[in-house]
C-alpha cells in the first residue's frame, strides 16, 4: 500500500483519477498527519481537515458521476494566512487581525478550489510576510522538520512562508501556497529543501492577499518538486480585473511544455553574487548547479549585475515605506482588534491599537517607512531608493541580452538555529542576499534543492528568469533536479 | 542622517503607534543602524534616471461603469462589510466621540 503522505500534486491526482485510491482517502490521511505535527512543528494557525474532507467528497463524487476533474483534483494543500479565505479566519500571523473572518475569497485560493483542490489548514507565516524565520509570528515559531545530526536545537523554516515550507518538507501537505516580497518562498523552499517558484510580477491575482509591499508582493507555489511546481502555478496565475497590477495574459501551458534539455541555452553566473567570505558548501553547490546545466546541454556564460550590492538596502527603504502606507488601514475601527483606553478619543484609540496589534518587527518596518516618506527625506530615501531599483532592473535587462536564465545560490546560507539571528534585525535582513534582486526586478524566480551541506542540511539553488518566462526557470530548474537528485528527507521526530 | 528620541517619538506619532518611553529608547539605536545601512545608497550614481514606478510595464485599467458587476464588491453588502467590525452601531462603524 501506498503512503498517501509521500505522494505529491501529480501522483496523487493521477492515482484518484486512475481509482487507486478515492480524494477521501488523501485528505483523512494528510489531516491525520496535520494533526500529529501540530504541537511540535505549529505549521498552522488554524487546521480545517472538514474542509479538506468535504472537497475530497466532491471530487470523489464528480469521478463517479463521470464529471471532468480539474488539474488539482484531490489535492489537499495548505493555504498561506495570508490569503483570505471566506469564513476562516485570516491573520497574517498579527494579534490585529485574530479572529478576522473574511466575507469573500482570494482569487487565488478560489482558483484552486476551482481547480478540485482542498483546504488542511491556514499556514503560520512571519507577521504580515516580515520576516525571514518565522520568528516574528503572533501565533509562536514554526519549527523546521530537519534538524542538525545528534543535535535537537529547533530551526528555522525560513521565512515568511515558514508554515508552508515546514508542511510540505514534513510531509503534512502535498504543496502549499507561498507569497514572496523579498524572498519568502524561495529562501524557505531552500532551508527545507523542497521546491518553489515566485512567478513575474502580476501573474497571480493580489486581490483576497494581505497586503505587505504591494510592488513586490506575488503568490507562488510550493511543492516537492518541478513538476507539482508548474501545475499549481498554472491553477493559481491568470489575469484578474479586481487587481489593477494583474497581467493581463494567457497562462501559458508550462506543465506540458516541461523539458530539461538546456541545449541552445545560455545560463549566466552573475560575478556579484560570489561575496567575499561565501559559505564554502553554498560555492560549492552553486558549482555543481553550473556542472549539471552544462551536463543538461546549456552553455555557461559570465555575466554582471553591478547593482547588487545596493538590492538589500534598497529594498529595506521601499518595502517598509509601501508597508507603512499598507498597514494604515489597522486602525480598530473597521475590522481586527480594537484597543480603547479609558476615556480615550479616537486618535488614541488608533496609537493604542496598533501598538497592542502589531509585533515589534512589523512596528520597526512601519517605523522606517513612515520616516522615509516622510517630509524632507522623501527624495533623499525612497526617491533615490527608486531609482537605484530601475538600474536594478537595467543590470538583469542588460545581462539578458547575454543569457537566457541566471544561477545563483537561494540564501547564503543552510537554515539557522531559532533565536540565531533574532536579536539583530539587520543580520536577519542579510540573508535575503540573493532573492531580493530578482523581487526588485519583478522577475520570476525559482529554489529547487541542490545537496546537503556539511551539517545535513539543504541547500536550495535560484534560477532567475526573463520577466514572463516562467517556462525558461522551470525548464532550467527541471534540469538542476534531474541531476541533483535529492531524495534526503527530514527523519520524524515530531 | 540619524535619529535622536525625539524624531523617533514624532515618526511614532506620525504612525500612530503609541510606544513607551522604554520602547522608544530601544528604538533609537535600532533605526539608527538601519538607517546607517541604507544611507550607501547615496553613493550610486543615478544621473538621468527615473524613479522606476511600475516594476512590469502595464497600462492603467478602469473597470467598466456598470453597477454591481461583481455581486462580491458590488453594493447592497452592508452586514458582510459591518462583519468584522468591533464596534458597529445602527449599521455603521462606532468610533469614541470626537466631537466635544
């Protein structure tokens, strides 16, 4: 008999299709092991296996009857609490939002219900997506399924998408949704050695998803592999009237236009990316990373993005300036918590609310972006901050007249202890090194697992695409995974 | 350019975040080294460049000027827009009085 639990998006619809096994079956199999994991690993806020059930009757009840079955039929996966789910409750992991029940639903979690796709739960993330660990949670840290050999100390899932990452690497779900503003799907797909793609900038519908840095902000899947990857991608994208930034696009087929034959192919390794002082096993994973391509057929070029070392420091002036400007509508009057002291008027009950709500990292982020958009810094801040960003973008624009995909390593590093970086934000912040560029350029990117590092834990390698060739970073992220054969998998302890 | 308590204290109210005065001298060192970091992007030359605006160029859409098209955002919804509220009166949202 098959464990239900280790099969992903593409075998498990393959099997309820072929009546090997029925939807029901699936989802009582990952809520049970929802339920198991949830004291340990606390990867959800809020679990819902009634809703997976009762979409895994659906779909049982639709093969019976002979109905089509959409492309995520039987597929129960884990939804970021990011997006809004009509009925269930919606936080974005911030005690200002606890207890917030949606009236409607996100495009993209409706597009994959649509697709026959179920709910297990709502995913613990970093408060509003700030973060890169999942530390900064109102609802306590997820905790990553792998740990270091003969050494329980807890890890770090990554972040924001902490909850999703630890779900699909401990097997608690087949593939779970991601959103990515710096980096939050990719460096969590990395430290957990699972796969994920953040697609070009309006490919997926922000309408129904908490808004961080609206520039930045896209939804993107997260699974065991390429494949599943390209298939939750295609549910998930489409053009979307209710979001002004959508693309308004055909999705592409990328599911059945899969290959990982590179040959034709340029691959371009960007000279910035190698800093000083860079982990030997990430080098050395990225040097394998050029191997397998060129093994796959891709010709190996050397390119330059001379802007990189700016990307950090500009994103950390206009996510939290779009964040300050976002998270205004927290003001205790219209929905999420409400703090009201004694005798107080309204403008006290909105500084009283928001500093009871927000988390200390959320309240520096608006902090920094209230002051440099603020009166006499404007210019000198975000204005200059805006302007480096397009010669962000003109460095890949120029380097894409060279290559047709770009390598590089995810994160600098394998995942960190919990409480490791904590203590300083900006020691945090640098672990975004590698993801922030391509999220400036609003370009679309993918982490696929490469090998394990010295201490056992995965390393994740980036491919960076042409703005709306999603297609170029799967093929070339198929090719990595092909050849990096990554079978490892957390043992469970939990 | 760095900042001393008091800045800190007005960029607060500026947030409206209400923050003690241990919350505030935590604060100061903590902006301070931010700040310090992004303050290199002085150094990059960005002579004749534009402020990027739109990171995938697209065009403005308005939607079509039909009432109600989507029943979701359209009218009538006042009890599901109320739903959430923590304080809604006669149909509206209650505030504290803020008129003497």
């Amino acid at each position: 008999m098959t464990n239900l639990t280790d099969l992903g998006i593409a075998a498990i619809r393959k099997g309820v299709v072929d009546g090997e096994f029925t939807a029901t079956e699936v989802a009582t199999a990952f809520n049970a092991a929802v339920a198991e994991a949830q004291v340990s690993l606390n990867a959800f806020i809020v679990i819902t296996p009634e809703k997976a059930l009762e979409a895994a009757a659906k779909i049982d009840a639709d093969r019976a009857a002979g109905t089509p079955l959409g492309t995520m039929a039987g597929v129960p996966i884990g939804m970021k609490d990011l997006f809004a789910t009509h009925g269930v409750q919606t936080t974005a992991a911030s005690k200002i939002l606890e207890g917030f029940m949606p009236q409607y639903e996100s495009t993209v979690s409706q597009k994959l219900w649509d697709a026959g796709a179920g709910m297990l739960g709502k995913l613990n993330l970093d408060q509003f997506a700030m973060g890169s660990s999942n530390e900064t949670s109102a609802f306590g840290n997820v905790v990553s399924p792998w740990r270091r050999p003969n050494d329980t100390a807890p890890l770090a899932p990554g972040g924001s998408s902490g909850g999703s990452s630890t779900a699909v690497s401990a097997r608690l779900a087949p593939a779970a949704t991601g959103t990515d503003t710096g980096g939050s799907i990719r460096q969590p797909a990395a430290f957990t050695g699972i796969s994920g793609i953040k697609p070009t900038y309006g490919r997926c519908s922000r309408w129904g998803v908490v808004a961080f840095a609206s520039s930045l902000d896209q939804a993107g899947p997260m699974a065991r592999d390429v494949t599943d990857c390209a298939i939750m991608l295609e549910a998930m994208a489409g053009f979307d009237p209710k979001d002004s930034t959508s693309l308004n696009l055909p999705v592409p087929e990328w599911t059945a236009n899969l290959s990982g034959d590179m040959k034709g192919k340029k691959v371009g390794i960007p000279r910035e990316y190698r800093l000083d002082g860079i982990d030997p096993d990430v080098a050395k994973s990225w040097d394998d990373g050029i191997a397998w391509l060129k093994d796959a057929g891709a010709e190996i070029v050397d390119i330059s993005l001379p802007h990189t070392k700016y990307a950090l420091p500009t994103y950390y002036i206009i996510a939290p300036a779009e964040a300050s400007s976002n998270l205004a509508r927290y003001d205790g009057v219209r929905y999420g918590l409400r703090d009201l002291p004694d005798g107080a008027g309204l403008q006290d009950m909105y500084a009283a609310t928001r500093a009871a709500g927000f988390g200390p990292e959320v309240k520096r982020r608006i902090m920094i972006g209230t002051y440099v958009l603020s009166a006499g810094f404007y210019d000198a801040y975000y204005t200059q901050a805006q302007k480096v960003r397009a010669l962000i973008a003109r460095d890949f624009t120029e380097a894409f007249k060279l290559c047709d995909v770009i390598l590089a390593p995810t994160a600098p590093s394998s995942a960190f202890a919990l409480g490791e970086k904590s203590a300083d934000p900006l020691e945090m912040y640098l672990n975004d090194v590698f993801s922030v560029p391509a999220s400036l350029a609003g370009l679309p990117a993918m982490s696929v697992p490469a090998g394990l590092d010295r201490s056992g834990l995965p390393l994740g390698l980036q491919v960076i695409g042409k703005a709306f060739d999603e297609q170029g970073v799967l093929n070339a992220s198929l090719a990595l995974e092909q050849r990096a054969q990554f079978t490892a998998r957390p043992a469970k302890w939990w | 350019m760095s900042v001393d308590t008091a800045t800190v204290a007005k960029i607060a109210s500026l947030a409206r975040i209400k923050v003690s005065e241990t919350e505030l001298q935590a604060m100061v060192p903590e902006l301070n080294g931010i700040l310090a970091w992004v303050e290199q992007l002085s150094e990059v030359d960005v002579t004749g460049i534009e402020p990027m605006t739109a990171v995938i160029p697209n065009t403005q859409r308005l939607r079509e000027d039909i009432v109600n098209a989507d029943p979701l955002t359209g009218g009538d919804r006042r009890d599901a827009v109320l739903a959430n509220a923590p304080a809604p009166e006669h149909g509206f949202f209650g505030v504290p009085k803020v008129i003497e």
